[in-house]
C-alpha cells in the first residue's frame, strides 16, 4: 500500500511540473532550450522528492526502498514505452540509471528524516 501511494504522490507532483513547463513553454516565456533544461530539472526533483517520501515512511534500509520504488518506475516507463511503440536505445537506458540514482539517492535522505519511533 506504501508503494502505491508513494506512485501516487509521484504522479501528482509529475503532473504540476508538466503543467507548469507546458504553461511556460506555451505563451513564450521560456526558449526550447530553457524548456528542455526544465524538464530535466523537474523530473530530477520529481525522482528525489519520491525518495525522501519513501524514505520517510520505512523503518530501514532507506536504500533498498528507493531501489524498490525505482524498479517500479523503470517497470511502469518500460510498460508505457512498449505500448507507445517507443524504440529503446542508450540514451533511455541512460535516463533509467540517473533516475534510479535519483530516487535511491533521496531514500538515503528520507530516511534520516523520518520520525524516531
């Protein structure tokens, strides 16, 4: 039940970001380049803010938890990439790894704030 709530808080604050990138991009403030740094960045804060999340909720061994919600990720893009019909190549492999890092990364941190029991 964590996992999907943790799921669920990462597609809320997914869809914020994009909202907020694509408002941007669409009445001109920001440049294609500004825009693509953007995303980068956001899906970046996406990935470590559901680490700290899933980090704050488990007892122990925060690095193993980000590394379960982290497969879950890469299992849910995959899942989407097939059904889109999108080719893998290096550079999504690439982009698996960083957010994987990302979220393993920020379990780490989760886990040191988490509430003493």
């Amino acid at each position: 039940m964590k996992y999907l709530k943790t799921i669920i808080f990462e597609f809320i604050i997914l869809i914020t970001l994009t909202l907020i990138t694509t408002i941007l991009y669409y009445f001109d403030l920001t440049s294609s380049n500004a825009n693509n740094i953007f995303k980068i960045i956001s899906f970046v804060i996406i990935f470590v803010s559901t680490g700290i999340y899933i980090g704050k909720n488990s007892n122990k061994k925060g690095w193993f938890e980000g590394l379960k919600i982290s497969g879950i990720n890469i299992l849910l893009f995959l899942i989407i990439a097939l059904l889109f019909k999108y080719d893998f190549n290096i550079k999504q492999f690439i982009y698996y790894l960083i957010s994987s890092f990302t979220v393993v990364l920020g379990s780490m941190i989760g886990i040191n704030f988490r509430k003493k029991k």
